[in-house]
C-alpha cells in the first residue's frame, strides 16, 4: 500500500536538513520538525503553544513582529536574517523564509548560517592576509587576465587594484609572454621575469606560477603569480631616481609640506591599526628615502641588554652589508648622538673616526651620513642612519623635518617594545 501525500509530506519535512516551524493565526507552535529541535536545544512538546518570538532574540522578535504584522496578513512571503535563542541562550543566525498558510497560520524553514558566516571569516583573513602581504599576488585568469590585485603588487609596479584588475599581465611583463607560459604547461613554474614598473623602468622578480585546478568548471581554471623583487642595487638607485622625478611633480602640485604629513598620517594610521613591526619598518624607511632623497637609510634598534644595534629595515644598501646587520653599540656613531642627544652629521665618512664601515661606505659610493637617535622618554629606542654620495646636495643637513619625523618614529617604535 503507497503512502498517502500528507505521509509522504511529513516524512520530507522531518527528514529535510532545514529547520522547519509551524504555527497558528496567534503564532503560537503547532509543529517543529526534529532539525529546529535539535537547532533550539529543546523537545517538539517543550515548544508546542509557545509564540515563535520567545525562540528568538530581543531584536530578531521585533524583525519577527513586524513582519507578521505587514506581510504575513497581506498574505505575502518573506526572507531575511535573525539570530535563533536556543534553550541555553546561545544565539544561532539562520535564513528565515516564511510563508502564510491558508488557514492563517505560518510556516518557517530556517537555514543555519554558522558554518557560511565561519566560512565568510575564515574568507575574509585570508583576503586581508593576502591583501597586506609584501610580495606581489595576483590572480590570473587562463589568458592571462588580472582578477586580483595586493598591496605588494602596487608596490612592486606602481598601479593601483583599479588600474590593473581587468588588465593583461603582459603588460607587467612584456618580455617574458606569460600568456604563452600559461597555457603551455599546468605545472609550477619558478622563473625570473623582467618587469616594468608604472614608471617605465625595469625590475626583476622571482616569479612562481602556480595552477589553480577548477573542481567543476574548467571554465573557472585560474594561475596564482606570486612575486618578490630581487632587483639589483643599480636597479634600486634607478627606481629611486625615479621616485624622485615623481616626488618633484608632487612637490609643484601639492607643496613640500603637503607631501610631509601624507607620511606623517599614513604612518600613524599603520600604528593604529597595529601592523607588524617589520611593514613598519619598511615603511619609515621607504617614507624616509622619498622626504629627503637620500641614496641610502636604515633603521635599527637599540637591545639595552645585549648593548647592540640590529638592522630592522633599509633601503638602497646592497647585499655587502648584511654582515653589519648587528652593531656594537660601544663604538657607534649612534653612541655619540644618543650622548649628545642630537644628531650627529658626518660630512666625510672616510675621515670620520667613529665610523667603522669605511670600506662599505666606499664601495656603495656613499660619502656622508646623517645619524639620528630615536629617544624616547629619554631611553634610547634605536636608530635612523641616512647616506648620500658626493653628487648630492646635503640637504638633509637643514632639513628640519626629518628630525621632527624622527621624533614621531620614536614615538611609533615605542609601541613594539
């Protein structure tokens, strides 16, 4: 003997993976299928004759109320989102989709949200993470199309997300014919690749190329490109000169004094939201080599216990001063300026006694230097050190900005002590 359609009904009902409600003309509970019992924490009897708004929570009720009040006697159907109060007053947030029955009452099925809105977390870290890295990552599609565009990709070349997302990576990398290499081969590549920066100059970048298999359609086929400037020093002084073409253009248009405190609050701004210590880093130092046009600078901090300097970031020093990444502290010109408590200026640092990097300086053509102590509440945080070669103006000599950005930095450093 076949089953009758209301048998047939109720077992699909109590079998659905939905949470499903049913309640009369006063919205009191007539019926709740075994998920809504299992999602409430309570039996079909402990629910049966209560009103449906003492199952949700203060500001979903209201949700609740003003829709039976509206739609529901209109006869209409309803979807939104509210938040279920179970027994143990747990809040669950489900999808609510409610429709008037005939004889006056209402049916709700109820779809759990938890694991989508961990998923949409869990989502929006990995886009954040993707987003702040300091590597370029971009998001190809089959032909080569850009879908997804980071920070460090816009500070690898220049562009903003804007300019780019929707573009051809052969404009990035007009030597090396991505397009070909994507759909040549679906394996890992790692390559170098020649780039070209929004300026016109040139860059290379360790390239890996990594294909992103679609699950259903081929059509959704994607390539991760994950790069990192490995340019050489000349590479970084090309760059520099043009920043510098660049910072002169924004001078004329904006004023000197503009440009200074776009730094000064984009540097408080990374504080604020508590970046990490090293894209602060890389940030004062970059910001440092824009204001003043130095060739060189480096940041370092200050160890009270190990009497040392370490190198936390740097800019335009090549790869021969890796072994000065840790520094005495006893014999440093950083000494001198932290006794004096002003900064020290080294017009000549093949003749200066206090310098012991002659030999490094001489080799990156770097002349003179500008040592500044980072002080805080009168401890010593650490140190801005700005080189320049004989064919600069020392500048940085009047400039009476830096030491007052100096001073902010201090302030800024102090945070991650």
């Amino acid at each position: 003997m076949h089953p009758d359609a209301d048998t047939i009904y109720r077992r699909l009902v109590e079998h659905m993976n939905e949470a499903v409600w049913m309640g009369d003309q006063h919205e009191r509970t007539v019926y709740a299928n075994p998920k809504f019992c299992e999602l409430m924490g309570m039996t079909q009897e402990e629910m049966v004759g209560r009103e449906s708004y003492e199952f949700w929570d203060e500001e979903s009720a209201l949700r609740v109320r003003q829709v039976n009040t509206g739609q529901r006697r209109k006869g209409m159907a309803s979807s939104y989102e509210g938040n279920l109060l179970t027994k143990s007053k747990k809040k669950i947030p489900v999808l609510l989709s409610g429709t008037p029955l005939p004889d006056g009452g209402t049916i709700g099925i109820m779809t759990d949200l938890r694991k989508l809105r961990e998923s949409q977390r869990q989502q929006r870290l990995l886009e954040s993470a993707v987003q702040h890295a300091m590597d370029v990552i971009l998001i190809l599609d089959a032909d080569g199309t850009i879908r997804s565009w980071n920070r460090g990709a816009k500070i690898a070349f220049g562009y903003t997300q804007e300019k780019m997302v929707g573009s051809s990576v052969d404009v990035l990398f007009p030597e090396a014919h991505v397009t070909d290499a994507l759909r040549d081969s679906h394996r890992t590549q790692n390559v170098e690749w020649k780039a070209t920066h929004k300026s016109g100059s040139s860059i290379t970048l360790s390239v890996t190329l990594t294909f992103i298999h679609a699950a259903e359609d081929q059509a959704d086929a994607a390539w991760l490109l994950i790069g990192r400037n490995i340019s050489s020093q000349r590479l970084f002084e090309e760059e520099l000169a043009t920043r510098y073409d660049k910072l002169r253009e924004a001078y004329n248009k904006f004023g000197i004094t503009r440009r200074q405190m776009d730094y000064v609050f984009e540097l408080l701004d990374l504080c604020i939201s508590r970046q990490s210590e090293q894209l602060v880093a890389d940030f004062i130092v970059n910001s440092v080599v824009m204001l003043t046009r130095v060739d060189a600078c480096s940041l370092r901090r200050f160890d009270s216990v190990q009497r040392t300097l370490t190198m936390l970031s740097s800019f335009g020093m090549s790869d021969d001063w890796r072994g000065k990444k840790i520094l005495k502290y006893s014999d440093s010109v950083v000494k001198r300026s932290f006794e004096k408590k002003t900064p020290i200026k080294v017009i000549d640092l093949a003749s200066d006694p206090s310098y012991h990097s002659k030999n490094l300086a001489r080799k990156s053509n770097f002349t003179s230097m500008l040592s500044l102590p980072l002080l805080f509440r009168g401890e010593l945080l650490g140190s801005l050190s700005l080189y320049v070669g004989p064919d600069k103006k020392l500048e940085i000599f009047d400039n009476e900005f830096i030491e007052k950005y100096a001073e902010l930095i201090s302030v800024v450093m102090s945070s991650f002590t």
